[in-house]
C-alpha cells in the first residue's frame, strides 16, 4: 500500500501520515489509531513494568544454551557451546532471521523466539 493509498483509507492527509511516521508528538493519537486499522492492524497496550508471569508468560531463562536450540545453533555456529543471555540469543535471531528455516523450527524453538520478542519489544514473524 503506498502512503498516499493508506493516508485516503485512514481519512488523513498526506502531511499528517509523513508526521505519524517521522513520530511526530503533535499528532493526535486518534490519527495514530486511524492509520492503524487502516494498515489492519490492532494496537495492544501492555503494562512494561508488569513481570511476564503477570502476562500469562513464563519468565525467560537467565540464559539459553545454544546448542539446544537447532536454528540458533545455525545462525550462531561458531558459538555452538555457548549460553547467551535472552537478550544476547534475540539480537542473533533478529539479525539473522532471513537465514533461519522457519519451517523447521520446533516448538520449543518457536516458543522461546515468541517469548524472546514479546518480552524483549522485538518483533519477528514466528
């Protein structure tokens, strides 16, 4: 979708869209919630301080042992032996998503990405 498409679906101007994107703190959140469902999409709100148990999610480790995890082990082999910290392991996911077979990956390897991403504000398409 081009912005001037989503800017007309979102009943924005154009100028109104470019300050949404450059996070412009003049825009109104209504305009925010516009562009939003216009792109389909839903926004979730979520206390950051509240602990993951509190979100229906068990904690992360304090860290994770490369090897037992198949895609982590092939974008990081040079650190096969290794434990990583959760913050560690998600920055060597995101940087190398593209490389990682997400057919393969098993349920626990899943499970600890979407842990990974929902506890640590990243983003991945698991």
């Amino acid at each position: 979708m081009s912005a001037t498409e989503l800017a007309e679906a979102a009943s924005l101007s154009r100028m109104t869209l470019h300050r949404i994107e450059k996070g412009a703190p003049s825009v109104t959140m209504g305009a925010y919630m516009s562009a939003i469902a216009a792109l389909g999409l839903e926004l979730q709100l979520a206390d950051p301080g509240a602990r993951p148990e509190k979100r229906g999610m068990a904690p992360l480790p304090r860290t994770i042992r490369v090897a037992d995890y198949p895609q982590l082990k092939r974008i990081a082999w040079q650190l096969a032996d290794t434990e990583l910290t959760p913050k560690e392991a998600f920055a060597l996911y995101e940087r190398n998503w593209r490389h990682v077979d997400r057919k393969t990956l098993d349920d626990r390897e899943r499970q600890l990405v979407r842990r990974l991403a929902a506890q640590l504000g990243g983003r991945l398409d698991v």
